[in-house]
C-alpha cells in the first residue's frame, strides 16, 4: 500500500541523510529555506520511506532531496512520488518544474518528461545536471 502525503520538513531530514548522504551529520542534508518549503513524503506498508521537497518561486517550481530508501528502491516508489509532485505542480499552475538532479539519475527524470539542460556541476563529491519539465496548459481540456 502506498500512501503519499505533505509533512513537516523536519520529518525529511532523517530519510535525506540515511539515502544521500549516509557518511555525514544530519545538519548537512538541512536546507537553509526548508521552513518555506512544501514537503511530501511516501509511506509504503504505513512505514515513511520517501520525501521530496519543493520550493516555488511564483510559477516556476524546483524539488530538491528526492530520495527512497534504499531497500525498496526500483519499485517504482520514486516514480509515485515524482508523479504525486508532477501532479500537485499542474494544479497550482505552475510554468516549469525543474531539478539539479544526480548525472547517475537523469534517465530516471527523462522517462518522466524532464529534459537534459546544458546546465551542469559538480558539488558534494558528485556531478550535477539542471533537469527541466515545462508545462503545457493549451493543449490540455478545462
């Protein structure tokens, strides 16, 4: 059974460190805008085993921290989740939904719509690339 739902930021932290970043103090995976943010969570089995959160400048949205534990990754709890947000940004109306997403992880944001941007980095001990979903509202029926 999977349940996806807003939570408070805190409630992130732990699922942030042990998935991203398992070698480092809980402070390091704390945002410094978390308290402005809107954040989701995935319950599998009524057990908290993902978040994502997402943080919006007027009509153009960025998620950060994505991450599923890891002993249930490749069951398509990411995809859920990712949706869930997909979702709740096209009913806020949102332009664009973008993420500086894991070059490792870029096919799994392409199968869901996003596209590779020329935009790319290196922090943290890995390298980065500025993913991109733009929203098309003319050709949807209201």
């Amino acid at each position: 059974m999977i349940q996806i739902e807003q939570i408070a930021y805190d409630f992130t932290w732990p699922i942030r460190q042990e998935v991203m970043y398992p070698d480092q103090e809980l402070d390091f995976v704390k945002l410094e805008n978390d308290e402005i943010g809107i954040h989701f969570a995935l319950y599998f089995d009524h057990k908290l085993t993902g978040v994502v959160s997402l943080f919006d400048q007027e009509d153009i949205y960025q998620f950060r921290k994505l991450a599923i534990l890891d002993n249930v990754q490749k069951k398509g709890l990411g995809t859920k989740l990712m949706e869930y947000v997909i979702d709740f940004c096209k009913v806020q109306k949102a332009s664009k939904l973008w993420c500086n997403a894991r070059v490792n992880a870029k096919e799994f944001y392409k199968r869901l719509g996003f596209q590779e941007t020329e935009n790319t980095f290196f922090k943290d001990g890995y390298d980065f690339v500025v993913m991109e979903l733009d929203f098309n509202y003319d050709s949807e029926i209201t």
